[in-house]
C-alpha cells in the first residue's frame, strides 16, 4: 500500500514538473540558508569549547575606578594572578599571556610576528594546545624559550626539526632557543597565537618584576580552580584579598579596582569588557538574529508550499471527485498528498545539502572566517536538519491535505471549488506573514547599511585621507628614515607616534589638577607624538599652544588633553586648564598642561570620547611613521618609500597601511554581518517571490471566469491586471503596519550599542514597504498578464 502510495504520488508531482520543481527550489534555498545559519551559530557557541577544562578555566577581569570614571578592563596586573594563585587554595593553577608584536630574525629573513604573546610556563597545563614536538611542563620554563606554532615553524625551518635550534628577536638581535612545536591553534579560539615567547624573557629584557607588578594592566590572567569550586564563594574572598595584598602606594591613590572571575566559555560571545590585541570578540545579539532569520526564511518556504499547493487544487479538483466515486476515503487522499508533501521535502532536503556545499565558500567569505570545510562536517545537524524536513512536509502539506480531501464530489467533477472562509483568511494571514517579514528584512538591511555609510563617512576630528602609515616598532633608525623621506616629492609631511586613530594606545596612571585644585588620579588614554603630528593629521588647538621646538621643556615636563580630559576634570571652559598640574606616575616630575586639542575619535563610534593626554616624544618612542603622500603615482612613491626604508632600516620587514582602512578596519564585524544579513535577506525575498507567484497563480484560477466576463463587457488588460494587483496591497500595507514597531524597536536596541549612530527615521520604513510593493508587482505581473490577455471563449468555457 505505501509503495502504492509513494508511486501515485510521485507520478502526480512528475505531471505537474513546473509545480513541483518551484515547491523544491523554495523548500531547498530555506533549507540551505538554514543550513548555512545552523552551520555559522555552531561554530559560534564553539569558541574555546575545545578545551577540556573549559568549565574550570576563568579569566581574571579588573573594574580600574578613577574619580570620574570605572573602566572594566579585560586585563590584570600581572601580579594579580599570581599572588591569588598563592593565597587561594581553590586555584589549581594559572596562566598569563601579554600580546606584543616581535621582530624575528632568521638568517636573512625578517619577520614581524603580530601574534606573539609572552606567556607563563603552565600554558599547556591550563589550555589543550597540544605540542608535536618539546615537553609541555618544561618549553616555556627557562628565558629566552619559544614556542612555534606548525605553520610558523615549517616558515622558519622547513622540514628540519627545529627543536633546540635558535632564532634572533627584536632590533639587537637577541638569540631565542626553540624548545617546543605546538599544532596551529583552532579557528574557534577566543585567542590566536604564531608564537608563545617564556613570560621570564619578558623579565629580562625589560627589567620587570613581573610577579611583583601591581599598576601595570599588560596581562590577560587566566585562573583554572580545582574540581568542585564554589565560583561564587571564591568570587566574594576576592575583596579582601585586594585589600590584603595591593601596595600602600596604590591605596593612597585616588584609585582601586575590583576583579571579576569571567567563564572562558562566556568571553567570546558574552563579556562587554574591552577587547585588545589578538583577542577576538563575538557578538551574542547576532547569533540570536541569525537564528530569528533562519526560523523566518523556514517559515516562508512553509507558507510557499501552502500556497503553492493550494493554488494547484482547482485543477486538482476533479482528480479528488473521480477518487471519491471510486470508493476512496478522505484518510487515504490525506495520505496520498501528505505523501506528495514527504516526497518534496525529502527532495529539497536532498538538494538543499548541494546547495549548502555549493554556497558554503561564499559564506565562508561573508562571514570572513572558515566557519566549516563541508555541511557533512557535523551529522548531528543534517539529521536535525532531515527531521525539520519531515515536519515541513508533514506541517505545510497537512492543511491543503484537509482542504482538497473536503471536496464534494459532485461539485469537484463539475470544476467547481468555493473556498472556505477559514481557508481564505488563513491564506491572507499567510501572505501578511510573507510581507511582514519581507519588509522587516528589508528594513533592517537598510538600517545596517546606513549606519555602516555614517560610521565610514562621519568626520572624526581627523584627516586621515592619503596617509601612508609605517610600522618602525620603535626601531633605532626611525629618526634616519623619516629623514631620508624629506626629498622624495610626493611626500607631504612624516610624523612619528606611538600610536594612531584607530589603534590601541597606552594607558598610563597620571595625576591631573582638577577644578577644585585637588591632584585627580587615575589611568588616561597617552598618545606620545612629535611637533608635527597635530598638523598633519588635521587637528585643532582649541586652547593654549601646540608643541613647539621654541620651548625645551615641552620635551619633558609639558602635555596637551582633550576636550574630554577637560570636561573630566571639571572645568567648563578650556582657556582655564592652561597651566594646571600633572604629574606621570606616583614618582614622576611635576608638569604643566600647555594646550588642549579639539575632541577626536581615536578610537571605535561604539565608545564615546574618552580622556587623552598627548607628551612630546624623543628618542626611539616611535611605533608608526605616519606619511601624508599627494601626486597620483603612487605606486612609484611606494617603491621609492620603500627603497628608503631598506637602506635606513635594513634588518626589519617593510610593513605598512593606510591610515582611512586601518579606521575602516575598526568596524570589520558590522561589515561581515550586514553582507550576511544582505545575503539571507535577498534568500528570504526570492523564496517571498516564488510565494507571490503562487498566490497570483491561485488568484487568477479561482477569478477566471469573472476575467472572462469582466473582457466580454468592454474591460482592457490594464483594468484587468490593475484588479489582480490591487488585492496585494492590502497585505503590504497591513504588514508594514504591523513590521514597523517591530523593526523599529530591534533595530534601537541594536543601535544602541554605538556611543555615535543614525536616527530611525520615517522615511526608511515608508522605502522598504515601496521596495516591497515593486518587488510584490513585479512577481505578480506575469501571472497577472497572463490571466487579463486569455481570450474570454476560453476563461468562460466549462467544458
């Protein structure tokens, strides 16, 4: 019987190719798109869940409080967590990575490792980073001791073991023994690292004390507790072991910190801490939103394949009335199409695995990150997948069962079908579901795609156009080479800094007059710059003076603040900040602030302007030359800055960008979801498409004859398709209704999430219902035409 069943239907669904083949194209371009979703979420919630201790693993986090402000850091000093580690018996160990970028050298190769962390021996103890070669509990013990990953060791030496042999770093060529190879790091780790230096060699090159250092934030500490830890209760002895152990010095500040125990397994998606170098960060909202896509693109292709079916049950009439006479039960036609609905799901489930494979490199890109090699990679999820399958078929192809099943067979063999009004209003609520969501999407793309233009186009404070940034990581040639730039005709101006708009700059503990008169203490934002660094990056003195090579002590003793550090201080006028008190450190010279420079975004929209001191730089304080270039040859300049660069500064790699990309850079994450969401949006309004293309199909069936009549009294094809097409616009306009405070709620909150964004406005809304009303017309139009230029002989024709 049910082989009897699955041939009858299959040879229905084969009659009607064109009915069939849109059901599969529908069903398997949502099925793919969740497919995809599913796929991206997975690897999503995977973050650092390859590790087998990732419940124990804790990163310890620091509230900084400053009098005017508290900034929850993701760093710790680096004396935090070993000093717990000792006092605390619930810690079975710990573990801290600084991240720096390390000059290597081998033979007559030069490298500038970006993903370099100086960290503690217990690495391997605390994460599963297996090593291929060395011995985990000893390759970072002693100073001066590396660790490579695969890759970088295969860069250096081939296929030669490259255990015990050695490697040079930094600018004086310091000799480093290779003692360990690790396996390179997976994709879905919240850190990402080439090369693992010993943290004593960070000791001994700079002098630091490092279990000892309490001021200075340069760590990311992680805690592993032993087996049955009461997380809360550990969490509440930390107060008082900051009041046991941090130095009077920092007590008699005008600053403390409170620390805050983070589940590794949270950090990627969930922790609203300031992320730093090498880190990478997640976004929660957007797992939720994909998964709110993907339900909505299922549920479209569902509510396709009731309309779809349900248009084709006026041809279908008489099938269902010649059945009837022959004796059949209304449970076996419910059987025969729920069989057909079986066959096509199955079917689109079949396709949409090929079309997931087909998509998956483009969705890697769109994502920016290899999500997954194949869709087969995880058989958990294609069978969850199958069984969406099954319910689809079951769910959309049971109400159009019931409804063909109901026919009477005298009507049904005359052709004559009248709807139901249930049926009638369920398809309309359909439709408006269709819309709904079609506008959200809609919407929401161009909402994502504004504030996108807004946060590329809005002036910040800087001009940031046409200039060439260097990489000198404070290299002793740095001044030589910005020499040598000064003849080449296409160079404007160079300027040297430590840091630049759009990238991490340091933080250091300053003491700052205030407005009562009282030394405010806290830790501010320090760009280290020369005399030319204001101008060329087209910034403004608001109040006071510029650096200037007429004053010797502004090389010591003189600092320029923002707006911001103004208003932080309590002044409300910027000429009443000149000549007022800082001091660096607890142990620093007494100094002046000279000038105040106009509010600038150093760093993302998503943050508001915080306070930032700039100090005249001198000697090797440089990391980046900064290069204003004009001429359109540029890349003749390029090979010319170049060459100068090889003959200033011959032992470190030419590294540079452009200073508009690298602020680009900064919203990388809003990029990557807008495509994604512009991709899903475009599958969810062609699978909206193919739905409106049944329901016109239905339409014109079910007003055939009313056509026909409509011709014969004179009416044209204009008035014909003008008719067709008006019944659509309730719906649009009922489901903007409806989709607006939706949209405009969700996308507020999303907003929200950055300190400078567009306003909601009106017009956006009232553009992505016309958007949907063209997209609406010109998938009906066909059918629409169609149905309007049939000769009435043939609509008005019975038999």
């Amino acid at each position: 019987m049910i082989k009897t069943l699955f041939k009858i239907s299959w040879r229905n669904l084969w009659k009607n190719k064109s009915f069939t083949l849109i059901n599969i194209i529908g069903l398997a371009i949502g099925m793919a798109a969740c497919l995809l979703i599913y796929t991206y979420i997975r690897f999503e919630l995977s973050y650092d869940k390859f590790n087998s201790n990732v419940d124990r693993i804790y990163r310890l986090s620091a509230d900084i409080k400053l009098p005017k402000e508290t900034l929850r850091e993701s760093y710790s000093a680096s004396a935090m967590a070993y000093q717990l580690a000792q006092d605390m018996p619930e810690i079975e160990d710990f573990m801290r990575l600084s991240p720096t970028s390390l000059l290597v050298l081998k033979d007559n190769n030069k490298y500038q490792e970006s993903r370099t962390f100086y960290a503690d021996s217990s690495l391997f103890s605390v994460f599963d980073l297996p090593l291929i070669k060395g011995d985990a509990n000893t390759a970072l013990k002693d100073p001066f001791s590396v660790v490579l990953s695969a890759s970088t060791a295969k860069k250096y030496f081939g296929e030669e073991d490259p255990i015990g042999k050695t490697l040079h770093i930094m600018q004086d060529a310091k000799p480093i023994k290779v003692t360990g190879v690790m396996a390179d790091m997976p994709l879905a780790s919240s850190f990402q690292a080439d090369l693992f230096v010993s943290i004593g060699t960070y000791g001994k090159i700079f002098k630091f004390p490092v279990n000892d250092m309490w001021a200075n934030f340069t760590n990311v500490s992680f805690l592993l507790l032993k087996r049955g830890t009461d997380v809360d209760q550990l969490a509440n002895k930390l107060p008082g072991f900051l009041k046991q152990r941090v130095p009077q010095e920092l007590k008699e500040s005008n600053m403390s910190f409170t620390l805050h125990l983070e589940p590794l397994k949270d950090i990627y998606l969930r922790s609203d801490r300031i992320s730093h170098d090498n880190f990478q960060t997640g976004n929660q909202n957007n797992v939720y939103i994909f998964s709110i896509i993907a339900f909505f693109i299922l549920l479209i292709a569902a509510i396709n394949f009731i309309n779809l079916t349900t248009a084709k049950a006026v041809e279908r009439s008489k099938e269902v009335g010649i059945r009837k006479v022959a004796g059949a039960h209304r449970a076996q036609l419910i059987m025969q199409f729920l069989a057909e609905g079986l066959i096509v799901s199955v079917s689109a489930y079949l396709v949409s695995l090929l079309l997931g494979q087909l998509f998956l490199p483009a969705f890697n890109a769109l994502a920016g990150k290899e999500i997954a090699h194949t869709v087969f990679e995880h058989s958990n999820h294609l069978v969850l997948l199958l069984a969406v399958a099954f319910s689809v078929g079951l769910l959309a192809g049971l109400y159009p069962a019931i409804v063909l099943s109901s026919f009477k067979p005298a009507g049904a063999l005359k052709g004559r079908y009248i709807s139901s009004s249930n049926g009638i209003r369920l398809r309309k609520t359909l439709v408006v579901a269709q819309f709904t969501i079609s506008i959200a999407l809609i919407t929401i793309t161009m909402i994502v795609y504004n504030q996108l233009h807004f946060m590329r186009n809005k002036s910040l404070g800087f001009d940031k156009k046409q200039t060439l940034v260097v990489e000198t990581r404070f290299d002793t040639q740095q001044e030589a080479f910005k020499t040598a730039l000064s003849d080449i005709p296409a160079v404007k101006g160079a300027s040297q800094s430590n840091s630049i708009p759009g990238a991490i700059s340091n933080m250091f503990y300053t003491e700052l007059e205030n407005s009562n008169g009282d030394m405010q203490a806290g830790t501010i934002d320090q760009y280290v710059i020369d005399y030319e660094f204001i101008s060329q990056y087209g910034m403004s003195i608001m109040a006071g003076r510029n650096f200037s090579k007429d004053f010797g002590d502004d090389t010591t003793t003189r600092i320029l603040i923002n707006e911001a550090a103004v208003h932080n201080l309590g002044y409300t006028n910027n000429d009443d900040v000149i000549g007022k008190k800082f001091k660096f450190n607890t142990k620093g010279k007494v100094g002046q602030i000279i000038g105040v420079v106009k509010n600038f975004n150093f760093q993302s929209l998503r943050q508001d302007i915080k306070p930032l001191s700039m100090a005249l730089g001198k000697g090797n304080f440089s990391n980046y030359i900064s290069i204003k270039l004009q001429g359109n040859d540029l890349s003749a300049t390029m090979k010319t800055i170049e060459d100068r660069w090889k003959q200033t500064i011959p032992n470190r790699p030419f590294n540079y960008f452009f200073a508009d990309e690298y602020v680009d850079q900064q919203y990388k994450a809003e990029v990557q979801f807008g495509k994604l969401f512009l991709s899903f949006t475009m599958f969810a309004i062609f699978i909206s498409c193919l739905g409106l293309l049944a329901l016109t199909a239905y339409s014109a069936l079910q007003r055939q004859k009313e056509i026909g009549i409509r011709k014969v009294l004179g009416a044209s094809i204009t008035t014909i398709v003008k008719l067709l097409s008006a019944d659509f616009l309730k719906p649009v306009f009922i489901a903007l209704f409806i989709s607006t405070p939706i949209v405009w709620f969700a996308m507020n909150t999303w907003l929200s999430n950055f300190a400078y964004h567009i306003d909601v406005e009106w017009w956006i809304f009232a553009l992505g219902g016309a958007l949907a009303i063209v997209i609406a017309f010109i998938t009906i139009s066909f059918h629409s035409i169609r149905a309007a230029i049939i000769k009435p002989v043939t609509s008005l024709r019975d038999e």
